[in-house]
C-alpha cells in the first residue's frame, strides 16, 4: 500500500498548518462573490451538495460566507422545494460546462429566470451544513452568534421545504424512501451501483453525448447517452414527478442519499430545538426513524450484509457492493446488527480506510475513473461521522488522519487513487479544502451519538 494511505501516523503540527494555510487558499479562490465554485475549470456553476461541504468549512473561518453560499443555492429552490443540484451563474458561458443551462431548459420559477437551475436535485446535506456553521458560531464572537441565529430562523423553512418534497413527491416506489431519477442527483455520478438499472435505460441518439469539459476520466460514450437521455424525458414531463415509476426509465433508492436525508431529519430536529419548536423536533426525529427504519426495510440484503441500491421498477438490488452502501453508518437508529455488518464490510479487502468508491475486488473496479474505485474525502468525512455516531472513536481518529495525510501529500483534489494515492480530477476542489479544515479543527461527535 502507498505511504499515503498507510496507517497510524501522527498528524504533526507543520501539515496541520500548511494543510489549512492551503486550504483556505482554494476556498477564497473559488468565491465567486456571492456562492463558491466547486472547481474554477471542471464545475463553474454553484452545486447543491458541494455548497454544504463548503459551509461546514467555511463555518471556521469565514461565517458571513458560509451563510451567503447557503443562502445563494436556497434562493434558487424551486416552489415544489426541491433544490435544484446545479445553480447556474448567468455570466459563465453556456460552453464551460456541459450539459449547460439552454440544454437543461429550465423554465422561469419563483422569481428566477428561465435557463437559472438544473431541475434535478443532490442529496440534501444542507440542513446538516447549516447545523454545523451555527455550531461553530460562537467561536466568532455575539455578532457571529446574532446573525447564525436569524439565518437559521430564514432558512428552517426551506430545508422542510426541501424535506417535504423529497420525502412526498419522490417517494415513488411508495415504500418511505426518497427515489433518484438520474444517477447525477446521488452525488456519486457514474458509480457502478447505477450500472443494473443503466442498463435498461435507452441510449438517446439524439443529444451530444458530450464529456464533461475537462474531465479526465469521463463516463463512457453510451452512458453519457443514457444520462442525457434521461435529462430529456424528465424534462419532456416538466420535471414533474407524478407516476414516475410507471413513465422515467431511472428510478432508484439509493442508501447514501436516503442516509443523508435521515441526517437532514436529525439536524432539523437540532435547528427546530434552538428555534423554540419543540413539537416540530419530536416530528423531525420521528421522520429520521422512519427513513431509517425504511432504508433497513429496503435495501438492506441479508445476504452480503450490507446496503445496496434497488431498482424501484424492477424490485432488484443493485449487486455492486458501493460506498453509498456504507452511508446508513451515519444514523444512530439503525440496527444494531446492520451496524455490524456495515463495519465488516468497511473493514474487509473490499474496502478499508479510506473507502474507495468502489469495491477493490470487482472485477470492474477503476482507480481511476470517476465514482468507479477512487477514494473521495467528502464521502469518507460522511463515513467518519458515522463511526463517530456509533461510538467507534479510535477507526474515525485514524480515518482522520489518513485523510489528512492524503490531502497533505497530493493537494486539494477532487479524488485520489485508492492504492497509488496520487490525486485526480480538478486540483483546487472547495469540497476537499474545505473539509481539510473541519477534520484538522473538530473531532467532537455528533450530540446523538451512540457511547462506544
Ligand atoms: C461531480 C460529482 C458530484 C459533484 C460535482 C461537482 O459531478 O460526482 O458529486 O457535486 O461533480 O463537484
């Protein structure tokens, strides 16, 4: 193994110091005024998930900042609540990223104009993100404190919004969970989890299948077809989500954005606490037992011990054994036997820490293809907190240093190879940089956690 991910080595303070100097280097130099970019050259435009990674960093070092990325993606919500996983900057060419906004076609809304979002959505980390900058306002003194608190009080509403729509409108297999209609709205694009329910998805001829400009590893032609495809026919029924499983050809649950749902819940219930409403924190935690009592139900296979994807067309579970199905570690009312399993899993040659994306004994496994074997910080910073929640202090200390190492060694990039420890994609990654700076500040549990 590389010395990079090798375990149990102290994290000294000159890497910490360095590691954050860099770091907030990459996030100041993705401020595009008033929402960071994910990446200069590779993602021009404001994403919805990568907004809330880049909170929970800015929260440590620039509070204003981090409420205004919040609030920059939130005003662009759509009145159904969802949020849409990509905010367009109408000054960015529509040539720098494809497919830009004329090919996503979306409508004017709620006071946007036509051609501002995407219509698809990520998963819903923001309430979690919004918790976390609150938490750490205190830090920045009364001013900081004041101001975390009015911008809870704004953006509660929205993240129920966001809550409702995804646990109402997109719970198409009717069975308590939310359903993804493209394999972008997982956050984990072209993971071969989706590889089973691709696979029946028509290729389209019709649009470019064109590779993400810059991309390094990008998706197979065919794929992209399907992608684009699906774009299309979501579009084609404006982006409404009635009968979904009868009439779009991608409709799955995923568990790691369905975790990150429940965790929503959770940290609703936290905001609605300091907020004063207490009957709507029981709601929130109820709802959070619900998703995760649905994601046992669902997509848990009793046979491998660990969660997969399913098809919501087909009833099948996706047979790839992905990080996403690792995710559900986060949430401190799964069963204890799940537990277990989960940690096998993680613990076994498929995976180790850091968890790749994917697998390492699949056949199919790529170190370094997008979603395919590659590790990636932000999924392995969701991991972590799910060994904290669940008591297991001293695997989360040594994920987080190898993390750290990781991003010390080889830069702020957007992934790294799983055993050569090189990075891969764009090099100045907000998503990375800024969860450098929460792992190099805070190894507190979450306030649910379980004792170890
Ligand atoms: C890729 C990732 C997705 C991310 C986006 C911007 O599409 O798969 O998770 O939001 O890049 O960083």
């Amino acid at each position: 193994m590389h010395p990079d991910l090798s375990p149990s080595l102290p994290v000294i303070p000159e890497v910490c110091a360095e590691l954050w100097t860099s770091a907030v280097r990459v996030l100041d130099a993705n401020w595009a005024g008033d929402h960071t970019v994910p990446s200069r050259t590779l993602h021009p435009h404001q994403r919805s998930w990568d907004t809330a990674f880049t909170a929970i960093g800015l929260a440590y070092v620039n509070q204003p900042r981090a409420w205004r990325d919040l609030g920059s993606l939130f005003a662009a919500q759509w009145p159904d609540g969802r949020v849409p996983h990509i905010a367009f900057d109408p000054d960015t060419p529509e040539d720098a990223h494809f497919p830009g906004p004329r090919f996503w076609n979306v409508p004017a809304y709620a006071g946007r104009p036509a051609l501002s979002s995407t219509g698809l959505v990520q998963p819903p980390l923001h309430a979690l993100a919004a918790w976390e900058v609150y938490r750490h306002a205190a830090a920045h003194g009364a001013d900081a404190v004041q101001q975390a608190r009015t911008e809870l009080d704004r953006l509660y509403p929205r993240l129920v919004a966001q809550q409702e729509y995804l646990g109402d409108r997109r719970d198409a297999g009717g069975g308590g969970l939310a359903s993804i209609v493209h394999p972008w709205e997982s956050g984990l694009d072209d993971s071969p989890a989706w590889d089973e329910a691709l696979a029946a998805v028509p290729a389209n001829p019709g649009p470019p299948a064109r590779a993400v400009s810059g991309a390094t590893h990008p998706p197979a032609d065919t794929d992209h077809a399907r992608y684009a495809g699906l774009v299309l026919d979501y579009q084609d029924g404006g982006y409404s989500d009635t009968g979904l499983a009868e009439r779009h050809a991608f409709v799955v649950e995923c568990p790691g954005f369905n975790a990150v749902t429940a965790t929503a819940e959770l940290a609703l219930a936290q905001i609605a606490g300091v907020l004063g409403h207490p009957s709507e924190a029981r709601r929130h935690r109820e709802r959070a037992r619900d998703v995760t009592a649905a994601i046992g139900r669902r997509l848990w296979n009793p046979e491998t011990r660990t969660f997969h994807a399913r098809d919501v067309r087909t009833g099948r579970l996706s047979p790839a054994h992905c990080v996403s199905g690792l995710l559900p570690l986060m949430l401190p009312d799964l069963e204890p036997d799940r537990v277990d399993g989960i940690l096998a899993e993680l613990r076994s040659e498929r995976f180790g820490l850091p968890a790749p994306s994917h697998d390492r004994t699949a056949r199919e496994v790529d170190g370094r293809r997008y979603w395919r074997g590659p590790v990636w910080i932000d999924v392995n910073w969701l991991l972590r907190r799910g060994l904290l929640v669940h008591g297991r202090r001293d695997d989360a200390e040594e994920l987080r240093r190898r993390l750290v190492r990781l991003a010390h060694r080889n830069g702020h990039f957007e992934y790294f190879h799983p055993e050569e420890g090189g990075g891969l994609g764009t090099s100045a990654f907000s998503r990375t940089a800024a969860l450098c700076l929460d792992l190099l500040a805070d190894r507190s549990a979450p306030a649910y956690a379980r004792a170890a």
